[in-house]
C-alpha cells in the first residue's frame, strides 16, 4: 500500500539527489535511514542544456523515485519529502548554486529548505542527516539495477 503526503509525519525525511554528468540517482528516505524508493536518469548538465532543461532531467529521477515509494502524483503544496539534499555537477559558483537551489525549489519536491550544492555546513541539517549518510555510504558499494 503506498504512502500519503496528508501530514508532515508521513514525509519520507529526505530526497536525495546525486546528479552527475553521465547519470542521475535520486532516493527518498525515512527519518530511520531506510530507502522508500530510488529513481535514475541521464546526466546532469545545465552548462550544455539550460537550467530548467537539467532540473526536468532530476524531475525524471525524482518521479520514478517518488513512484518507488507509492507515493501518488503531487499537487500543489504536496512535497515528496521534508527537505533536498542535492549533491549536483556543474554547481560551481556561487551564481550557480543560487540558480539551481531556486529551479529545485520552486519544483516544489520537499519543504525548504532546499540546498542544491555539494555537502557543506551552509546546506544545515539535511546533510548531516544519518539517513542520507547511510545512503551515500552504501551506494558507494552498492551498483542499483
């Protein structure tokens, strides 16, 4: 049976998005660090295609992801998840980072804050999140289908 997004509890605690420039990963994740559902879709290249044309390459990812999870199409005010965490290729300036976190956020996948860089303390608590370390740790190990 899947998932509803009725109450701030029944939100998966992270989407967590791996965009590199050759594939893109996504999962959702509870609050106990247990995958919900994983999405994958192409590169992440907003130099060579645009900003909304890469975000809608995350959109792919995130959707499939969200599916996983059985959790039912958004709507508006309907986040997947309570925050982003986004580790995103080609964010390298300042200038970058700001347009990408405001193309993620204005999606509407999760509650702000939204941060769409690499880890870094100025992200807050989304990347200290044990959920999202437990994920990212077992990926590195772990090839997804």
């Amino acid at each position: 049976m899947g998932m509803t997004r009725t109450t701030r509890m029944s939100l998966p605690s992270v989407l967590a998005v791996d965009a590199g420039n050759s594939k893109t990963d996504v999962a959702l994740i509870a609050a106990d660090g247990t995958v919900l559902g994983t999405g994958r879709s192409g590169g992440f290249q907003p130099p060579r295609h645009g900003v909304e044309a890469a975000v809608d390459v995350l959109g792919q990812a995130v959707a499939e992801a969200a599916a996983a999870a059985g959790l039912p199409a958004p709507g508006p005010g309907s986040p997947y998840a309570a925050r982003v965490s986004a580790c995103l290729a080609n964010a390298d300036l300042p200038v970058e980072e700001r347009r990408l976190a405001d193309a993620i956020g204005a999606r509407g996948w999760a509650r702000p804050p939204t941060c769409a860089t690499t880890p870094s303390p100025s992200c807050g608590p989304a990347w200290t999140n044990p959920a999202v370390s437990r994920w990212c740790a077992g990926r590195a190990s772990t090839a997804w289908g």
